[in-house]
C-alpha cells in the first residue's frame, strides 16, 4: 500500500505541478468521508457465539513448537474458551467445536466464522461462500446455523478478535514452558476459568461464568460427542506397520500386506481388521515417526530371536522391561520373548513382583519358567482367598534364601533341588537333627 509521499512521487513523475501538502489534505479528505458508522448489536440468551484461530509458540519438552490456539467467545456473555490444537485444518477445527459444545453443556444457536480455509470452501460470486464439509457436517449434527463475516471485516466478530490476544498474552506472556501438550492445555483451562471469574462492569458487575448460566436456558441440546475421526484403511508394509501422515504405527505382524480399518483422531489412532480392534496407538505429529510395540512382533521374534537386542521395538519398550533384559535375558532372547507374551497375558506389574519374589530366593536363577510359576502361584492363592500379595512367602521360602546368600557360588541346580530339600525336611518334617545340617555344609565347602 501507498503511502502519501509515494503518491506525492508518483504524481511529479507523470508531469502534474502539485506539492505535497496538497497531497496530503486531499489524501485525509477521502478518508475522512470513507469514516463508517458501527450499529451496536444486541444478542438473546444462547444466540451467538464466535469463533477464531490464532498461532502459539511454545516450548513443549524444551522443543519449540508451533501450535494453534482455538478460541470461542459467546457474545451475550463474553464468556472465553481456548484450546491448543496441532494445526489449523478440518479434524482439529472439528474437535475443538465438540470439545466446546461438550464443556459448556449445550450448543450455540448461531457460529460466527471469518473466511478461514476450514470454513469456507469457495466463494460464489461477491458476497456468497460455500461452507466446506467438515463445517457442514458439524452444523448439521449439533444443529446451529453458521454464518461469515464480509472479506477483511474482523470488526463483524469483534468479540473473538479481542479473545485471541487476549487469551494469549495473560496465559503465555510469563509461561511458555511445558511437559506436554495436555499439560499446556490444562493450564490454559485454568487462566481461562480465572478470567472468566472476573466481574465486567458493561455487564450489570456479573462475571462471565454467572452470564452463561443464565444462557444455558437458550442453548441447543447437546448430543453425544461429535466423532471427528479420519477414516483410512492402509495396507500393511514388510515391517508390519501402517503409514497414517507420514509417521509409521505397528500392527500385527500376521497382518503384514492386508488392508486395515483405522480410525485417525487427533492424539490416538484405534486399527481394526474384520470389525475387531487390534491395537491403538497415541498420534504422533512430526514426520517420518516410528511408534513400535515389541508384541505386535512376537510370531517374527521367534523365528529370529537375535534380532531381538537391535530392534526399534527393543529401544521403545517400558525401560523396565530392558532393565530386566540387560540384568537376566542376555543371550537368552527366546526366554525373553515368551517372558514379553507372558506379560500380555498378565501384566508387567505382576511380572515385576515375581521377579522380587524370586530375587529373594535366589536372584542369580531368574527364568521365565518360574516367573510363570509364581505368578500361576499367585493366581491360586487368590483363588483360594489365601493373600492378595504376590510377594508373600512361605517359611521355607524365606529360610531357603537366608541360608542361600551364604552360599551364593554354588551351583544353581544344587541350590533349588538337594539344599531346600534338606531343608524341607528339617523345617517342616524334622527327620535331621540341626547338627547334620551344619556338618554337610562343612563338607560341601570343602
């Protein structure tokens, strides 16, 4: 845009003998008769409620990240809701309009929109848009009607202008720094309850939060939560994985060249195969991202057990569980694997409170085969309404270990079979006097 001395300018080079005061009042005479008179409106309870983007930078994990901040601003009652959002494109705008709908109570009877790309698919001819899809879909489903305001008109929904920086600046000016996206949103919510609580003297001294109460009469039943879920079904490549936005998600790996049926939200991603779900997995938003679960690899695992220690679903498993592997499972990849299916059919917890157990006992000899069979232990007792603690041992189990750490170099073998044998017989059956017992210690270490 021309400023007045680059009008000024161009009028000397085209011949015309003015100066550059005459310039400038014929410049502030137009614009004062361009001057436009605003008629203040007036809103019924749950009519109107307006809707903007707005960008945010934020470091997320000490990562700088470019965000969206959805924002909403009923115009009865000034009331304001925002939401970070990945992107500004249709799912996100969507689910933001059902996180709304859903913490408010009800629905709006009209949205006001600017001419933003996931509202306004085109225009048709001066003053008509054509809604996109997703808007569409949205609208029919919650019920309110939608309109836009007039190209570079931000005046017409003047409530949401304002929210936006608004809403940014008290809640990011002196904190930009968080774990995760759900911990910024959080905290968003409550700067948001915080300004929402203030009492507002152009509105009878009543807050926003005791306005919109008295709107919730006005609003529109809200359904069921809308679904904004993307619908895709992906072949499943040679590393049993599906491409969804350029980031991989494993499956199965009996699945490797099928079609599945995932549904794509915004932070998950649930994968079916014939009308049942197979797994699920949190939604990644960088590129070429690898989300690996070690089960979905067991049947492969098997067949080559040494591909196990360098694998990507090896570096991504719970690090207790390669805790256990570096500590037990070295060169002993197959146990490990059938250790890894033994956690899926229980859980890791209970496998963590075997391994104690057994520590206890002997904690050079921890196998799978007898984490299974404390934890078939554990199941009986329960059965039996004996204990609920896994952990719990018996009195030869206890003395075994107390006399065991004294002679932790012998064979393992010997411990488990010929010394809790012995000691079997002492404790409980007492057929050997304790003078015995000392003897064939004697001459074990000789």
């Amino acid at each position: 845009m021309k400023k007045k001395i680059d009008i000024y300018e161009a009028l000397i080079e085209e011949g015309f003998d003015i100066g550059y005061t005459s310039v400038c009042s014929a410049i502030n005479a137009i614009n004062d008769k361009a001057k436009e008179a605003f008629i203040k409106a007036e809103y019924s309870q749950g009519d109107v409620c307006e809707f903007d983007w707005g960008d945010v930078r934020l470091f997320i994990a000490e990562e700088l990240k470019y965000l969206q901040l959805a924002v909403f601003t009923t115009a009865k009652s000034n009331y304001r809701y925002a939401v970070i959002m990945p992107k500004q494109n249709t799912q996100c705008f969507q689910e933001s309009h059902a996180k709304f709908f859903e913490h408010v109570g009800g629905v709006f009877k009209t949205m006001v929109y600017d001419n933003m790309k996931v509202a306004v698919k085109k225009f048709v001819g001066l003053n008509e848009k054509e809604p996109t899809e997703g808007l569409l879909k949205l609208s029919i489903y919650y019920g309110f009607k939608f309109r836009f305001c007039n190209v570079r008109r931000g005046n017409e929904k003047g409530h949401v202008e304002k929210s936006v920086e608004y809403i940014r600046r008290k809640a990011f000016s002196n904190k930009d720094n968080f774990e995760s996206v759900e911990e910024a949103n959080k905290y968003l919510e409550e700067v948001c309850l915080r300004l929402n609580k203030i009492l507002q003297t152009t509105r009878d001294n009543k807050s926003a939060i005791e306005l919109l109460e008295m709107e919730r009469e006005g609003l529109l039943q809200n359904p069921p939560i809308f679904d904004s879920a993307r619908i895709e079904e992906p072949r499943v490549d040679k590393y049993s994985t599906i491409l969804i936005d350029s980031c991989h998600y494993s499956v199965p790996d009996n699945l490797v060249g099928k079609k599945i049926f995932v549904k794509v939200y915004l932070n998950r991603i649930l994968c079916f195969y014939e009308n049942e779900k197979i797994c699920e997995h949190e939604k990644k938003h960088g590129l070429n991202e690898w989300t690996i679960k070690l089960e979905h690899y067991l049947k492969t695992l098997k067949k080559k057990p040494g591909a196990l220690a360098s694998s990507l679903a090896m570096k991504q498993i719970d690090p207790r569980l390669q805790k256990i592997y570096q500590d037990y499972y070295i060169k002993r990849e197959r146990e490990f694997i059938e250790l890894i299916q033994l956690i899926y059919e229980k859980n890791l917890e209970e496998i963590l409170q075997a391994i104690e157990v057994l520590k206890k006992i002997n904690p050079i000899d921890i196998t799978t085969e007898k984490i299974k069979a404390i934890c078939n232990r554990g199941e009986i007792r329960k059965e039996k309404g004996l204990t609920n603690d896994i952990s719990s041992t018996s009195e030869i189990d206890k003395y075994t270990a107390k006399i065991s750490s004294k002679i932790y170099g012998l064979n393992r073998t010997f411990i488990n079979y010929r010394f809790q044998f012995i000691y079997l017989c002492i404790i409980k059956c007492r057929l050997f006097p304790f003078c015995f017992l000392i003897y064939y210690l004697k001459m074990l270490r000789h």
